[in-house]
C-alpha cells in the first residue's frame, strides 16, 4: 500500500504541475501588447476557401458577408469546394459570385475536410498563373466581419505567416448545447491562443477562421491525414520552430449545434483527431523540444500531453483513491476531500472562469445563464466522450447539419447595441 501512496502523490504532482503552468500562461492574456511594426506595406491578395458539403441553407449568407469585406474586392477571390454535394450547394454559389471547384470523391476515407483542401490547394499551387499571397480558410457556416481580411492583411505586413482568427458563435443562445460551445470557444480565446500570443509561444489554427502565406505549404502543399486537420498542421509548424499567429480583430461566426446527438458525434471526431495526432506527433514534439531548446516548442508538446495522457492520469488517480479508501487506509472525509478537488477545478470554477471572460469581452450574460448553469454537464458529457474513444474510435466523417439563417449584419447590430449599452452604463 505505500507504493501505491507513493505512485498517487506522483500523480497529484504532475496534474498540479501541468495546470499551475496553464494558469501562469493564461494570465498572460491580460497583457496589453502594441501593436508589432510592419516589415512590409503591401495589400496581399487573398483567396478565400470554403469546403461545404450539402449547405445550400448557408453558404449565400457566408459568400455575402464576404463580398461585403472592407478590403479592395480586385484583391481577393472566394472559392468554394463543391464536395460530393446532393443539392443546391454549387449553384447558390454561383449566384452569389463565387467560383466553384466540383469534387467527386468515392473513397469513403478522403471525404473529409482535410482531403478537400489538400486538393484543391495542391491544384492551386500546380498553377504557374497563381498569383495569390495567402488564402483564408472557413466553414460553409460561417458569417465573417466586414475587417476580417484587412486586419489578416495587417498581419501579413508584420511578418506572420500562420494566423487564427477570432472564432466566435452565432447562435450562443439556441439552446443550452451551443451555449456550451459558446463558453468553451470564448474560453479558449482568451486564456489559450490570445494567452500565448502575448506570451511569445504559439497558438493553435482553430478548424475554420485562419489565414496562411502560400509560401509556408509552397514546397510540401497542404498535408494532412487525421480527422483534426488543423491541429495536425499546427502541430507541424510548431515541430518546425515556427509560431502561429492570433487575431481578435479578425472575427468569423460560427454555427454551433443545438441539439445533443450532433454534438456528441462532432465532439466524438475532434478526440479521435486529437488521438490520431497524440500517435503521429507526440514524438516529433519531443525531439523538438530537445532540440530547439524553446518554450514554444515545449508548450506544443505539453498541448498534445493534455489530451488524453492527462485524462488517463486524473483517471488512475481517482482509481488509486478509490482503491486507498476502500482498503481503509483512508477516511472517509480524506475521500469526499480528494474527489472534490479533482471535481470543484473540473466542473464548477470554469462557471466562474466563463462569467469573467463573458464581462471582460462583453459577452451576453444574461442570454446565456442556462448554458452556464449546464456547463458543467457539457464538459462532463466531454469526458464521457474522451473516455469512449480510448477504447472504441469510428474515423468515418459525419455531416454536422447546418441551417441557422443568420445574416452579417444581423450578428454587427447586435454587437454595436451591446457595445453602447455598456458605455451607457459606464
């Protein structure tokens, strides 16, 4: 038994240590950075790509938002990918003045959103003719602010060559499921990628919302294999010593699902991509870590670490508590003490984590208390999910239904009257 206490005092020491250092690092998002000099005053020229399979209910509205950028329209060019689509995806946005690349994929495996843009970015390299900087990438669901590219371009001008922007929700509010979401992403925001911006190390590109230079993928092109292609590509930049960038200023909307059952199913994905890529880069990150001798590169390993190793350790150490009190070598108060440290930091401070980056961001509060008071379920149905695809992982990609008809303009207003409200009341 006092190897086993030995073993669990091992356990509580490397989950304090990892979570103190995530504290530490999260702080540094309350730091206030000027703005980096430019190396270069140029306006790029962009192509704007859009995988979208069946989303003949939103696609118009993400095209509109775009063409309504307040960058030089001659400077950018919207491409949607027409994958293996049944509807009217292809046509709609042709209407709305985007050109169209058509794909027919039979293999089940390469229906994915990483197969479709390695693709049509290969093919868009292959050009001589190409003439584009950098190409941003987005979810047929998306809406994107009027500065999206302008403030991409500004990024470019100072060096940066991989760069997220600000993923936020347009349907926070639908139901206690998006709100979830919601929370998590504006979370994420703040105290990981704006967090280690400011801190020097890097970010991580974020499913949809990014921007990146040709140049980077100009001799290896677009190459991903896992369900998680976006980790997977920051996962290689940061192996490579290089940084990733962050911009608040650029802001896409996202659509969230409202109901349990997609969500489970698009949650289920990430943690088999997130595992796909624990098995394919965990080693490359160590190696890197040694090498580069670098903070970032340490930083890159301890994210993959935090997935499912950090979930296997919080497990065996509730286990080895469990297996202590049982064989009464611990009260029963010593039990109750030690479950409710692993389960007050787990489910009920990221309330109140939330709450705070909901008044510093100017978040809707009120609109969202329900997905507050079931955050906890949210994140705990994530373990639940974590724990599943240990053992059993389906790769096969299912579509998330996307239908919430919301316009651009309709997501700006309700931002300027939040925004003025709070001034009033100040």
């Amino acid at each position: 038994m006092q190897y086993l206490y030995y073993v669990q005092q091992a356990l509580v020491w490397i989950i304090t240590i990892y979570w103190v250092y995530q504290l530490v690092i999260s702080l540094c998002s309350f730091i206030k950075l000027k703005d980096k000099p430019k190396v270069i005053d140029k306006n790029h020229k962009f192509i704007t790509i859009i995988p979208a399979h069946n989303e003949e209910n939103v696609i118009g509205n993400l095209i509109e938002s775009l063409n309504h950028q307040t960058y030089p329209r001659e400077l950018f060019d919207i491409y949607v990918i027409a994958d293996n689509c049944s509807d009217n995806t292809e046509k709609i946005a042709k209407e709305y003045g985007a050109k169209v690349f058509v794909r027919n994929e039979t293999e089940k495996s390469k229906q994915t959103k990483g197969f479709a843009l390695q693709e049509v970015l290969n093919k868009i390299l292959s050009n001589k003719k190409m003439d584009y900087d950098a190409f941003c990438v987005f979810d047929a669901d998306n809406i994107v602010d009027e500065n999206f590219l302008f403030a991409m371009n500004n990024h470019l001008c100072q060096g940066e060559d991989v760069v997220q922007g600000y993923r936020d929700i347009k349907n926070p509010s639908d139901s206690w499921i998006s709100a979830g979401y919601a929370i998590f992403y504006w979370t994420m925001n703040r105290f990981y990628h704006l967090a280690r911006y400011n801190a020097g190390l890097s970010p991580l590109i974020n499913g949809t919302g990014f921007m990146v230079k040709f140049d980077t993928i100009r001799q290896t092109g677009w190459n991903t294999n896992t369900l998680t292609e976006d980790i997977e590509f920051s996962l290689k930049r940061i192996i490579q010593g290089h940084k990733l960038g962050w911009a608040t200023d650029a802001i896409v909307y996202d659509e969230q699902p409202v109901k349990f059952k997609p969500s489970w199913s698009q949650r289920s994905r990430w943690t088999i991509g997130h595992l796909q890529c624990l098995n394919e880069y965990t080693g490359e990150l160590a190696k890197s870590a040694i090498k580069n001798k670098t903070l970032m590169n340490f930083d890159g390993l301890l994210y993959i670490v935090g997935t499912a190793p950090m979930f296997v350790i919080t497990i065996l150490l509730l286990l080895s508590n469990a297996v202590v009190y049982l064989s009464k070598q611990m009260s029963s108060a010593e039990f109750i003490i030690n479950i409710l440290r692993y389960v007050i930091p787990t489910f009920v401070i990221p309330i109140f984590t939330a709450i705070i980056i909901m008044i510093i961001d100017k978040k809707p509060i009120k609109k969202m208390w329900k997905g507050l008071v079931m955050y906890p379920v949210f994140l705990g149905s994530w373990l639940v999910i974590n724990f599943k695809c240990l053992f059993k992982r389906d790769t096969t990609w299912e579509k998330i239904e996307h239908d919430r008809n919301v316009k651009i303009n309709e997501v700006s207003e309700k931002e300027v009257k939040r925004s003025k409200n709070k001034k009033a009341k100040a």
